[in-house]
C-alpha cells in the first residue's frame, strides 16, 4: 500500500507560505491503464503522461494539491518518484466509487491533513425541489462518487476544511445537470456541519451564473449556489472574482477555434481570501492541448496565502519600513526574508526563506558538478524476456545525505538527450564506497546481490540506449552516445543481452561519452540463466580505486602524482633488470657454444692424430697437405 497516513507532518519549505492548487490530471493511470474510457494506447504512453505531470507539478510547486482524475495512491506515487521535489510530497486518499472510469480525487501535499480523509456516502433524489435543469423524467438518487474532505491545521494559518469534489460531466445535459445539483446538496449538507473556514475546490463541470467566463458560459443548473446555500457556505467567494473575464477559464476545447470554459472552481471563505497574496489560473504552465501528448484538457487554478499576508511579513516589500520579527530586510532583494537566508539545497524556487539568484544557484550547479559524488559502475541488459532485468549500477564517492536530488534519464535509439530527467531517485543517505543497485523490472530469476535498492522505475532501456545520471537538471555522468547516427557509432557501445562495467580510476563523464572507460561484453549470458552461471558473469561490485586513494585524491593531490612518478619508475627498473638478465643469459649460452666447438675440435684432432698413426701415414704429402689446410 503505497497511500501516506497523517503524521502532523510539515514539510513546507517556508512556513509563512501556503499554496493551493487544484489540477485535472487527465487520466493519470498506471496499473489499470486500458479502463474503459482511457486515451492510453499502450503502458508507455500512460508512464509517459506520468513523466510530464511530474514535470507540471514541480513547476506549480504547491504546498497542497487536490488532484483529480486519478487512478489510486500508486499512480501518484509514480508521479513522485519522478518529480524534483517528491520527497516533500504524501498521497493521501479515500476509496471512492466510480466504478464506470476508476477515477478518483486525491490529496497530494507537503501538510498533513489532521486525520485521515473522509467523504460523506448520503444519497439526494433528483431532481431536486427547485431545479433549474428541465429535467421531466422518474425521480431517482444519487451521491459524490468522487470527493473528500480534509481537516488542516496548518502553522501561521487559521484552521480550515479543504473539500475536493469531481462532479457528474457534461454541463448542458438535463439529466446529469439533475444529478450535479444532487450532488452539490450532498457537499453543502457536509459542510454545514463544519465549524471551519472551508475551501471547496476541483472539478465541478458547471459554470459560475455569477461570473460569465472566457466565453461567457451560462449554467443551467444551480450548482454553485447550493453549494453556498449552507450557513457555513454562504460567503465563499470564487476565486474567479479575481481574474478579467477573458482569463476565466480551465478548459478548452477544440483546435483551429478553441472554445474556453471556466468549470473547475475553487470556493474560499473569506478568512482565507483576506491573507491571500496570488489567485488565479497558471496559464503558463499548460502545454497546448492540441500537441500529441499534451499533459492535460484542464488548466490549474491557485490560491496562494500568506507569501506577503500581514504588514512587513515574508515577502513584502521592505524598502519603507521595518520587517516583523524574525524577518530581516534583504536590501539587494528588496523585501522581507528569514534571517536564516542561506540557500540551502532543501530551499527550492519560490521559497521566501531561500530567494538565491539565478547566479548563485548556477555557481551551486557548477560546484557540485566539480565536485562529482555518484557514478555510473555497471549497466545489464539482462537474459531474460525483453532483457530483463535491466538494472543499473551506481557507486558513492563521498557521502550522499539525499539521493532524491540525483535521477536518471534514457536517451533510446540515437534520438539525442531529453530535456530532463526522467525518474528521481528516493529520498536516502547514501555513505561513501557503497555500490547502489537500480532495477528495472526486477525479478528473481537472475541472481545478482543487491546492495541498496535506490528505486525500481519504469524507465526502459535496451542494448542500444545511452544513459545519464543528473544532479538535479545537471549531467554528472553518462554511458553510452545519446545521438549515434549509424551503426558503427552505435556499436561503440552496444552492450545488448549483456554489461558494461566502469574500468578501475577512470573519470566520471558529464560532457560525453569516453569508450575507453568501460568493459562491454554484449551476449555475455550465453544460455545461463543466472548471473552465477553466465558465460561471462556481471562483476558486482568491486575494487574501483587504488589503494584508499579515492578519485578525488587521485585527480587533485600532489601524492597521486607522486604515487604515479614511483609506479612509473618501478616498472622502468623491472624492465632493465629483466634486460640485463637476458643479455647475461645470452652470453653465458654464447660462451658454452664456443666452448663446446673448441672441444670437439680438439677431440676431432686426437681422434685424427690416433689415425694417422694406425695407418703410418705422418710422411704422406697429402695429408700433409690436408694438415695444413
């Protein structure tokens, strides 16, 4: 189960700052993919949407988000493990009970909700006394298939009830407009037992009568004012109040001639509209609903409290006056900061309490890409069905107090880089000379010791695929070419039904692939079925560096290059005694050689001389020529 239990948990980054987004996912579905319904012609188009809403997300950077059209707590938490910063994020969810779609609202934020969700399961007849929808046929019931209610109580803000709801599509059909008000009386019953500000927001699939939209929609029903009817509900204000009428809209159909609507809604009561610093829609977050692979029909809308929500406070302006306590003036900034204003790498952008400028957070970048710590050891292509398991191998040069700022990303086919990472890893320490291991479709059958499971992702790779690993949005290490462009490039480092491993002291790769730098054996499995009993096994782990001397010390001491002169000097001294030794090898052969002529020359000589006596022929002329010769 991977939905989050309340925990008083806050993981705010400023705690003077509280936003709220409410935002359509579209379909976010990952195990039930093929519902009824679904745009998903296959999985990887599903983990596709999944990678670009985690892309959204980061760019809302919402303190709480009421998410709709999601599958369960195991999409999202897909979705998380994919964002910049999902480690500050919980899942939090009720069942609901659209059994036709499987969609469902969930509760998505850095705060945890008091206790857990709740949702009201009372059932209204419709059509309701007094409906406005013209709906003649036989009376039924209906409830909120989709909706929760959430208790906060939040630091520096007054206690509220956050609803999130997902009514009944289609505005301008008579009978789901007739069960929509029934649903919208179910809601306000709810709220009315409240004693709390209360914020109702999501998607109503209703337009507001009171503020026409972009193109100047007119309700049939009367949702909107019967979720104001309660004594709790009667003073809320929509947030669409605050925007002309040509920016009210969260929804657009069509392509050539877009048609925009306004039915996504956020009703706040107006405790928290007093201390509200920014309301509206994100327009400049939305790709174009048109393009292939667009992230979503809807647009977010926002409510943000407290950025500048009293005199002086976080974020205001300082140059007039004093900032309150514990705030101080940053006068380079121009307005109020914490007095802890350091930068630090858990601030992210937005942030009042870490307001870096763009200089200094490159400085950060490039200082951490100097000062490399995680690198890529190992990748397999494994000898199974579709080269499973696939897995990574990953080695700590120094400490990682956070593993969850470094990812990765597949670049397939030659296609060149993506934009960005693909998958952050979960949130870890990591300590120094220990090996991660990275598994893509795990399995059992092939036995390789896993070390630390950093994370298991849906990201695919085959034998042909270049891989980078990211410190945040920064490469600090590759393998393989993300731009070959034909089949002698490619085989530079095709590793496929097979591993690569990284040599011993060679040097991370942040601006390009280095071949010499790695091991390939491709088709290394041969018929094994294991690591163990592969034709050339993967080597885990291992000895990467000399000695302790690390790859720091090795590239920026003095000793290493000490160390590299004695080495050097060594192998010259091995190489002249083994000279010297051959060379008296061989004189000392040359001169049994010529020893062992000379006497057999002089045995030859006596035997000689023992036959010129036996023949009596010391006084013949022609051997005494032959003597002579």
């Amino acid at each position: 189960d991977v939905c989050d239990l309340p925990t008083n948990g806050d993981r705010r980054p400023d705690k003077h700052r509280l936003k709220i987004v409410t935002f359509n996912m579209y379909w976010l579905f990952l195990e039930n993919w093929k519902v009824n319904g679904s745009p998903w012609s296959s999985l990887s188009d599903a983990k596709a949407h999944i990678k670009e809403m985690a892309q959204e997300l980061d760019q809302l950077d919402a303190d709480i988000f009421v998410l709709q059209e999601v599958e369960d707590c195991g999409a999202l938490a897909a979705v998380k493990q994919q964002m910049r910063a999902g480690s500050q994020y919980k899942v939090f969810f009720v069942q609901g009970k659209d059994y036709a779609t499987g969609q469902d609202v969930v509760l998505f934020s850095r705060v945890d909700p008091e206790e857990r969700l709740t949702r009201s399961d009372e059932y209204i007849e419709y059509p309701i006394a007094g409906s406005n929808c013209g709906f003649d046929g036989e009376k039924d019931d209906t409830s909120v298939s989709k909706h929760f209610f959430a208790k906060f109580n939040v630091e520096n803000f007054p206690k509220f009830l956050l609803v999130g709801v997902h009514f009944i599509a289609y505005p301008t059909d008579v009978e789901r407009c007739a069960k929509r008000e029934a649903q919208a009386t179910v809601i306000a019953n709810a709220v009315a037992q409240s004693d709390r500000p209360v914020i109702i927001t999501g998607d109503f699939n209703d337009y507001n009568g009171d503020l026409p939209d972009a193109s100047n929609s007119r309700p049939i029903s009367k949702t909107i004012q019967i979720l104001k009817s309660s004594p709790n509900g009667a003073s809320l204000k929509s947030t669409a109040e605050f925007a002309a009428q040509e920016d009210r809209f969260s929804y657009c159909s069509g392509c050539s001639r877009p048609r925009c609507n306004q039915i996504d809604h956020m009703l706040v009561a107006p405790e928290l509209i007093d201390i509200a610093d920014d309301i509206g829609s994100t327009f400049e977050n939305r790709v174009q609903q048109c393009r292939m692979g667009y992230a979503s029909d809807h647009y977010p809308l926002s409510i943000t409290l407290g950025l500048c929500g009293g005199s002086n406070g976080a974020g205001c302006p300082c140059n007039e006056g004093e900032c309150a306590a514990p705030l101080k003036c940053d006068e380079k900034k121009n307005y109020c900061v914490y007095a802890d204003n350091d930068c630090a790498d858990t601030n992210i952008k937005g942030s009042y309490k870490c307001q870096c400028i763009a200089e200094e957070r490159k400085r950060n970048v490039e200082e951490v890409k100097q000062d490399q710590t995680l690198i890529i050891t190992g990748v397999i292509d494994g000898p199974l069905s579709g080269g499973t398991p696939k897995a990574l191998e990953l080695y700590a040069l120094e400490t990682i107090p956070d593993l969850s700022l470094y990812g990765l990303s597949v670049s397939n086919n030659g296609g060149g880089l993506d934009e960005a990472r693909e998958v952050r890893f979960d949130q870890q320490t990591v300590e120094k000379g220990k090996f991660i291991y990275v598994f893509i479709e795990p399995t059992d059958e092939v036995d390789i010791t896993v070390v630390s499971r950093a994370m298991q992702s849906g990201v695919a790779f085959n034998g042909d695929d270049s891989i980078e690993l990211y410190y945040e949005n920064v490469i600090i290490d590759r393998f393989g070419d993300a731009d070959w462009a034909d089949s002698s490039a490619e085989a530079n480092f095709n590793y496929q039904d097979g591993w690569v491993k990284r040599k011993q002291c060679t040097n991370a790769d942040p601006t390009k692939y280095v071949a010499s730098h790695w091991t390939i054996e491709r088709n290394a499995w041969g018929s094994g079925r294991t690591n163990n009993d592969a034709s050339k096994s993967f080597p885990v782990g291992g000895k990467l560096f000399d000695d302790v001397k690390d790859l720091q010390q090795q590239q920026n001491k003095p000793l290493a290059l000490r160390r590299h002169l004695q080495l050097l000097l060594y192998r010259m001294a091995v190489v002249m005694i083994n000279y010297n030794v051959l060379i008296m090898f061989v004189n000392v052969k040359l001169v049994l050689v010529v020893a062992n002529v000379v006497i057999m020359i002089l045995v030859k000589r006596v035997e000689l001389q023992r036959c010129v006596k036996i023949l009596n022929l010391e006084n013949d002329a022609s051997f005494k020529y032959l003597r002579l010769r």
